[in-house]
C-alpha cells in the first residue's frame, strides 16, 4: 500500500498520573532500516511502540512518518503495522481469513486479496496452512501468521512487540535470521522491541537502549557494544567491568582518571574533578601485558566458567570492584589466585556523567 | 475397610436424600401425567397417554404456547441485543457516571418480580394502556437484561481488546471491529444468554398473571386449570413446560462446555 517511509519521534513524553513512562525521547529512523528498542522491563519500550502505532496518545511530542504529523491519527489510518506480542490473531477465523483481513478492510477485491493472502502465507513459510484454525498452530507458526498479517498489508513501518518472545531458545534464533531475511526483502522499516540483548544485536542496524523512559544509548550495535555511551548501556547490553574514578586532568580529548587501581589515560571529554566511571568489556581483558596495554587492575580470582571457547573469569580488586574477563582456556588462571589485568586504553570507555546522577 | 465404608454410606444416603427432597416432587408430577385416572394420586394406575392427547387438543394451552413462545423470543432477543450494546459501552468505553448506571442495569436482578409486575402494571395504567403481552414482554426484558449484560461483558477481557486493536490496526473501522470481531466473539455467550433468557421468560408466571387478561400465557393458564381441582391433563402440560425447560438449559450447557473444551 505504501511505499517505505521514514520515521521520527520528536520529544515524546508519556505520563500515567505520577508515573512517567517515557520521558522526552526522540528517535530517527532512516527508511528501511532494522531497529530495536531495547530495555528492561518498565523501560518505555513497548510505550514508545504503541505511541509509534497509534495505540498511545503521548502527553507531549509528536510523531512524524514520512515527514508527516500523525500523533493524532488513530491506528487504522497510519501506515504502521504491528506484530502484537501474543500475536492476536482472530481464533474465529482460518489461518487464510486472518492474513486476508486487512486486504479485506482496504476494500481489496477478494481474488485479489486471496492471492496475495497466499503469497504472504508462503512468504513466511506456511504455503498450504490456509484452511487450518488458528487453534491447530503451535507458537512458531502463529507468530508466522502475525507476520504474514501484518506484512501483506504492505506497512510503510512494521512495528513488532517482543515478537520473538513466546518461542523457545532454538525457534527464536531461527526466526530471528527469518526476521532480517524479511526485512531486507520487503525493504521495510521494522521496529522491534526486545529485552534480549543478543536478539537485539543480531538484527539492528540500529539499537536503541532505553531506561526509565529515557534513551540510554543509541547506534549501531558495533558501537554500542564497544563504545557503550552510559553505565546502563555497558552493563544491560552485555557485561562489562565498571571501576569508578575521579578525573584529575583533561586535555582535548583525552582524561586522565585517578581510580582505586591507579591511574589510567583514557580517550573523552570530562571535567577535571568530576566523579566518572570506566568500563571495559571483558573480551578486552587480558591478563598479560603487550600490544600496547596497560595495567588496569590487581584482583582475586572468584571463579572461573569453563564456556567452551573461552574462561569466564569472575575476580574482585582490593577495593571490591567487580571484574569480568574473557580468556582462553589455557589462560585461565586458578581460583583464588591474584591476577594482573591489562587492557588497551582505546578499549577503555569513558562513561558519560549523564546517568552518574 | 468399614471404618471407611460406613462415611461413605453415610454420604451417599445424604446426597440421595437432598436429590430426593428436590426431584421427587417433580418426579411425582411426571410419573401422574401418565395416570389412567380421573385424580392424580395414588395409587398408580396405567400408563396411559390420554391426558397428553387432551393437552394438544386443548385450544387454550395451545393458543397460550404461542403467546409464551412470542413472548419468550421477542423478549429475549431484546434482552440479548440490548445486554450485548451495555456490555459493549461499559468493556470499551467511557461511560458518564459509570457505576450508577452499572449498578442500576444490574440492580433487576435482585428486585422480585411481584414488584417488577406492580410497576408495571400501575406506569401502563398511567399511560392508558391496558394489560397485554406487550407488557409481559417489557417485563421479561427488564428481567432478563442484566443476565445477558453480565454474560456478554464477561466475554469482552482484555484479550478481546488486544483482537479489536489488531483489527484496527489492519485497517477496521468501528463499524467493522463490531461486526467482525466483537460479535463473532461474543456470540456463543450471546446465544447462552439468550436460551438462559428465553427459559426464565417461558416458565415466568407473576410477571405474566399481573399483565395479562384475555391472551395469556402458558404457565398462567395452567395456574388456571389447577384452579379448578388436580387433574393428571395439568400434569401433562407441567412435564411439557419442564421437557422444554430442560432441552433448553441442556443446549446452553452444550454449548458452554463446548467453549470450554475448544480453549
């Protein structure tokens, strides 16, 4: 119906009485592009779908697709789509009935709507499913039809609700390549709300990291796995090993931090005096020198996971900071032992005082 | 092994005794319309059809099955059809003053239907209209409309909602929501509203001895016929109205349990 379209969300709040759901976002989405909301719980993300969706009216801000105001244009009339979270698809009609609705409500011709119902059935891997009720699919399936639904009514921006969520570890990962292979076929915007942080990272072009309302962090998944911009952006998205300092001298670019462990010179703009945190991914530890690194830390091994291609190193430094490290199987050290670790200072990010508060 | 027979007997003879106090009587009544006899009392005599023969060729009982079958449909479709609209305004909608008028939709429920029946009758001798099956027919409605608001709201959950959103989202408009996906859903409990309704209606007799005079009703002519004496034809006609009674609470809990076992 509607060719792809891009999408901005400007200073969009939400407010149930005293609770702030969303607290002033704005998001831009280019056309055609993958992205996912990601957050805990009670981070707004869902709320932000539904406001994009039509099915929330925020308390302020507006929503734009296209370069056209919709904030109040009610579900029906926007070009979005959306893939509910437990699906909803309609238990009183044929799996075919279903993904023919919409066509149906665009006053499509019934021939028509029913060859492409049956293109979009095959689409997502259903050829031949359309005579079946909706009460004989499992998870997997049904969640297909949602999809075959919601696409065949050809939405400028597909909106999915924790799409994946009801499905079992190995359908989810197999959906999950389904769901960018779709993508990138129809050439649609997809918005995808997650709080799984590998789903998030293997589909977006975009990832958007929220938090209480707000937008934590926001790029490409490469980015803001290793430059995550907050605290709560390098701790929900993957682990990290946070060690809390104080900035002694700034100078264009680069910080000098004074932390419990010593001094480390890293990349970022900081006020000398302020109170700030570093994080650093535990892939990029390591526990012998050379290639440039520097010592970061002294600590005692807590425990060591064997994960099959690497050790997962769990130790806590004098000062009772946690550390996570990633290491090979050879290099695990024993439980109990004190280690040195050392890091490169470009793998060493400079958080932003932002989320300190 | 008698240390716990004996409860058990003790419990079978209760619950025998409770289905005994509340069938017999009914059971009796079944058993004497086949009585080949002037009077129905014992001692048993028969089988015979006689009496129900005299039932189909009795012009009055006849007459009076069609005006409770009128009554009964009439009334219950309007009860359903209205029950299914409240329902609707009060699961999707803002209503003004909402739980006064909840409270006052659900309240018929509760009031007897002698006072149903005088208010009735004295708001139509107000209005200058005379007794009729109309009026019965109001009453039924007023009887029967919150049982078939209270069964259609609790079939419109939150998982209703979720399925009208979807439908809007892919385009519906209010109109086709309604007709496409509220109805069909709620429609196996708006048709057990409506056998519900329809069984109150048919075996209501205040209502209908208050506001009828010449056209009346089958549970009032059989009131009637009993005025004149016990006669095993009345048994006759009192096992009818309960066959009928039964079909129908046997349909719904069909298609209840029919629901249930499709979830």
């Amino acid at each position: 119906m509607s060719r792809p379209a891009r999408l901005d969300a400007e200073a969009i709040s939400k407010r149930y009485g005293a609770e702030t759901a969303l607290a002033g976002i704005s998001l831009h989405v280019p056309a055609g592009s993958y992205v996912v909301l990601l957050g805990p719980s009670g981070s707004g993300k869902t709320t932000l779908l539904s406001i994009v969706g039509g099915f929330t009216v925020p308390s302020e801000g507006r929503v734009l697709i296209d370069g056209e105001d919709v904030t109040a244009t009610g579900p029906a009339q926007r070009p979005t789509a959306t893939v509910f979270q437990d699906y909803a698809l309609f238990p009183h009609m044929s799996v075919a009935a279903n993904v023919r609705f919409g066509l149906s409500m665009r006053g499509v011709a019934k021939a028509e709507a029913r060859r492409l119902a049956t293109e979009a059935l095959a689409l997502v891997g259903l050829a031949g499913f359309g005579d079946r009720p909706i009460a004989a699919l499992s998870g997997g399936q049904r969640q297909r039809v949602a999809l075959a639904r919601s696409l065949v009514v050809e939405p400028a921006i597909l909106l999915l609700d924790e799409p994946l969520g009801a499905l079992d570890l190995h359908l989810r990962r197999q959906m999950q390549d389904e769901l960018k292979a779709l993508q990138r076929t129809t050439g649609r915007s997809f918005v995808h709300v997650t709080h799984d942080q590998e789903e998030a990272m293997a589909l977006a072009d975009l990832i958007v990291v929220m938090n209480r309302g707000r937008i934590e962090d926001m790029g490409p998944p490469e980015r803001v796995y290793a430059r995550p911009a907050t605290r709560f952006a390098a701790t929900f998205m993957g682990e990290s090993t946070i060690l809390e300092g104080r900035v002694q001298m700034a100078t264009d670019g680069r910080a000098a931090v004074e932390t419990a462990e010593g001094r480390l010179v890293v990349g970022g703009g900081a006020a000398a005096g302020a109170e700030v945190a570093l994080s650093i991914r535990p892939e990029r530890l390591r526990l012998a020198p050379g290639d440039g690194a520097v010592p970061v830390a002294t600590a005692t091994v807590e425990e060591c996971v064997f994960q099959g291609g690497f050790v997962r190193v769990r130790a806590r430094t004098a000062a009772g900071a946690a550390v996570l490290a990633k290491v090979p199987p050879e290099a695990a050290p024993a439980a109990g032992a004190e280690v040195r670790l050392f890091a490169n200072p470009s793998d060493i990010v400079l958080l932003s005082e932002e989320t300190q508060r | 092994m008698t240390g716990r027979a004996l409860p058990a007997l003790g419990w079978a003879a209760l619950i025998g005794a409770f289905y005994a106090f509340i069938y017999l009587p009914v059971a009796v009544l079944m058993l004497f319309s086949f009585h080949d006899g002037r009077v129905p009392v014992p001692p048993f005599e028969g089988p015979t059809l006689d009496w129900y023969g005299r039932v189909l060729a009795n012009g009055k009982l006849i007459e009076a099955t069609g005006h409770s079958l009128a009554v009964g449909l009439l009334s219950s479709a309007v009860a359903v059809a209205l029950g299914f609209l409240a329902a609707v305004a009060f699961a999707r909608h803002r209503v003004p003053m909402r739980r006064t008028v909840e409270a006052m939709l659900v309240v018929p429920l509760t009031v007897s239907y002698i006072i149903i029946g005088l208010g009735l009758l004295i708001t139509m001798n107000g209005l200058g209209l005379s007794k009729s099956l109309l009026g019965v027919g109001l009453g039924h409605v007023v009887i029967n409309l919150p049982l078939c608001f209270l069964i259609a709201l609790s079939q419109m959950g939150p998982a209703e909602a979720r399925l009208e959103a979807a439908a809007r989202d892919l385009g519906a408009s209010e109109a086709a929501v309604l007709a496409r996906i509220t109805l069909p859903l709620a429609a196996p409990a708006l048709i057990a509203g409506f056998f519900l309704s329809f069984t109150l209606s048919w075996d209501e007799f205040v209502i209908a001895f208050l506001l009828t005079n010449f056209d009346v009703t089958l549970p009032v002519v059989i009131w009637s016929m009993l005025r004149t004496g016990l006669n095993p034809e009345t048994n006759a006609a009192g096992t009818l109205v309960f066959a009928v009674s039964l079909l129908l609470v046997a349909i719904v809990e069909l298609l209840v349990l029919r629901r249930r076992g499709a979830r």
